[in-house]
C-alpha cells in the first residue's frame, strides 16, 4: 500500500447498494421518546431514541467504524456508500435503555443534497476525518458548517481521527487534532475501525450518547 496521506481513500472505490432515499424515513427522528402506540411494544423497551449521523470525506471510515460498532466485523474493501445506509443499537447508560439509529450517509459530494436532507433531527454527529489525510482533516472545517447550517443547536458533535493502526502513514499528529478539537470546543476520539477491540469505539458511541442524555436534561 502505498502513501496517500494527501489522498482521502485507499484501494478502488466500488458503489455499494445501499438505501437511495431523499426524505428521512427514520420514524423517530424528530423525537427522543416515542409514545406512538402502534409501536408501543417497541417503545416501553427503550427510555429514548436518539438519532446519530456519521459525516466525513469519502474513504476516512465511516461504514467501517458503523460495522465494527454492530457487527464486531472489518473489510478492506471501500465499497462507496450511496446516498445514506442505516443501522440501529442498543445501549444501556446509567439503567437508560436508548436505541441508536445511527445513519451513515456518503462522503462523496454527488449525494451532497441527499445527505443534508438527513441532518434533520439528529442529535448527535460524529464528524470523520482519516489520520493519514490531511485533505480529509482540513475538510472538518467544511463539515462542521454544514452541520451548523443544517442541525439544530442543541446537537452534539464529536471529532473522530480513524485508522490510527496505520501509524506509518499518519500525517495528523494526536496533537495537531486535540488542538483543533479544542478549538472547535469538540470532544476528539482516535479510532481504528480495523483493530479488534470494538471498546473504542463503542465509547466514542457512548461518549456522545451521555452527552445528548446530559442536554436533554438541560
Ligand atoms: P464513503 O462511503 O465513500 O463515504 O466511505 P467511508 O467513509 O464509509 O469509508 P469506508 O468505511 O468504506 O472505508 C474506506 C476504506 O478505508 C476501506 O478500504 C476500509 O477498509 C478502510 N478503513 C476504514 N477504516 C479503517 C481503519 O481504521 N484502518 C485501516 N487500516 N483501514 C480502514
């Protein structure tokens, strides 16, 4: 493999057959509690629902991190995501059972307009750059902007550095992103979507999760 620290992707990008949707089909996306009662059944199960969304240049390991959250499982395939897919967890803060419906929309800037109709209602975003790309890392700032144009106030955002395990190719020092992450008053993650041990990144999940629980009391 080679270098691509200024590059946002590894391999060759294929199109995966994800969902192609424009309009936010997620049925709890506006609400952090739902007490419909067709879906009751389903709803005493859980205290809250809270929609995530994982945003980013293509390539930095958005799926990857998404797959290594729910399925413990890792490709080195980059099998480009179109339009949005979607996953849903569980976790259990502080006795809180919360379901996670976590949208991981596509880097690519074709499906620009598909993908901000999503930023609707989220209450968290995890924002994703790639260690080894500085391209990816000067894009937050885009990100960022877009979030704030198109999410609401009370949204939580983390900054997520993925693919430490590449340590060679690092171009973004730990430093370097703790000082942005300070500046843009973000929490700041370094991830590996590859490494087996799924603990970080179940707590960068949890992480923003006890945040949106915290503003929600607010
Ligand atoms: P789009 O769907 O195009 O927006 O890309 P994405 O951000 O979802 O990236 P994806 O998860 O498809 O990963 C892109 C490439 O990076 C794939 O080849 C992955 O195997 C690789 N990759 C993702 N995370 C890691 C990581 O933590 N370490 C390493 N070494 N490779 C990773």
């Amino acid at each position: 493999m080679g270098n691509y620290c200024t590059s946002a992707s590894p391999g060759g990008e294929a199109n995966r057959n994800h969902i192609l949707v424009a309009s936010d089909t997620s049925p709890y996306a506006n609400s952090t509690t739902s007490n419909n009662d067709k879906n009751s059944v389903f709803t005493e199960q859980y205290n809250h629902f809270f929609k995530l969304l994982l945003l980013g240049d293509s390539g930095v390991g958005k799926s990857s991190l998404l797959m290594r959250l729910t399925d413990n499982r890792f490709s080195e395939a980059h099998i480009s995501t179109v339009g949005v897919d979607f996953r849903s967890t569980d976790l259990t803060i502080d006795n809180k059972h919360v379901n996670l419906q976590i949208w991981d929309t596509a880097g690519q800037e074709r499906y620009r307009s598909i993908t901000t109709a999503y930023y609707r209602g989220a209450h968290g975003v995890m924002l994703v750059f790639d260690l080894t790309s500085r391209e990816t890392y000067h894009n937050i700032h885009k990100w960022l902007a877009d979030v704030q144009r198109h999410a609401h106030d009370k949204t939580q955002i983390i900054l997520i550095g993925n693919k430490k395990d590449l340590n060679a190719l690092r171009c973004i020092t730990s430093e370097e992103a703790q000082q942005l992450a300070e500046e843009l008053g973000l929490p700041y993650f370094e991830l590996s979507a590859k490494q087996e041990f799924a603990t970080e990144v179940h707590g960068a999940f949890e992480e923003v999760t006890k945040r949106i629980l915290r503003s929600d009391q607010e």
